[in-house]
C-alpha cells in the first residue's frame, strides 16, 4: 500500500503585507537559482515547484513559502503519478512493443503462391 504524496503548487500570489520584489528575492535565495526561473513562477500561471512529497515535507515546503512571503499550496497527487521516471519509460516501451507487434488485419495480403499466374507451375 503506499502512502499518499503531494505536490507544491505556486501561481504567483504574495502574502499580505509583502511586496513583490521582496518575495522574488527571497525564493531566489531560498531556492538557490536566478530571478528568471522565479519570474516565470510569478507569471500568474500555475507553476509545481515541487512533487512526490510525503505529507510532512510538503507542510515544511508550504511553511517556508510563507515565510518567504509567497502563498503556496499542497495537492494530492493521484496515485499513479508518484511513479518513477524509469518506470514511466518502462511502460511507454511496453505500450510501443505492443503497437509494433500487433497485427494489422489491413496489412495483411492474401497468399498467391496458389493462384495461377505467369510464374504458376502446371502439373503434369
């Protein structure tokens, strides 16, 4: 049985009281990288930060955006998304095997081995 995961999700909000450029700079900081990448999360469209947590990372990711001044959320993943990225490539080859194994009734061709042409051999 496994246990449910989380995804963090921003869409660009700030905490009241907070001033946009503040918050850019400090999930910059927070997360390590350039204010272009923390621009595109500001963009108004719905951005994951951050998927597959167990319950209590993602309280302690939700936390620490707040902090930062930014208002993000947890959602509930469905269960098949927490899969790997092996895994997912494993089962898209399976899915492209099963195309190229599969019969097609439409390619098939009759057999004329038996019809009489100009290469049939005649009994004597």
């Amino acid at each position: 049985m496994t246990s449910q995961r989380y995804r963090i999700v921003l869409n660009g909000a700030v905490a009241k009281g907070h001033d946009v450029a503040a918050v850019k700079r400090n999930l910059a900081s927070l997360f390590k990288t350039d204010a272009m990448t923390i621009d595109r999360v500001f963009s108004g469209r719905r951005a994951v930060i951050k998927q597959g947590l167990d319950a209590e990372q993602a309280l302690q990711y939700v936390s620490a955006l707040a902090q930062a001044g930014a208002v993000g959320r947890m959602e509930a993943m469905p269960a098949d998304a927490g899969t790997s990225a092996a895994e997912r490539r494993e089962r898209q080859r399976r899915k492209a095997r099963n195309r190229r194994t599969r019969v097609r009734q439409a390619s098939l061709a009759a057999d004329r081995r038996h019809s009489k042409g100009r290469r049939a051999v005649e009994s004597a």
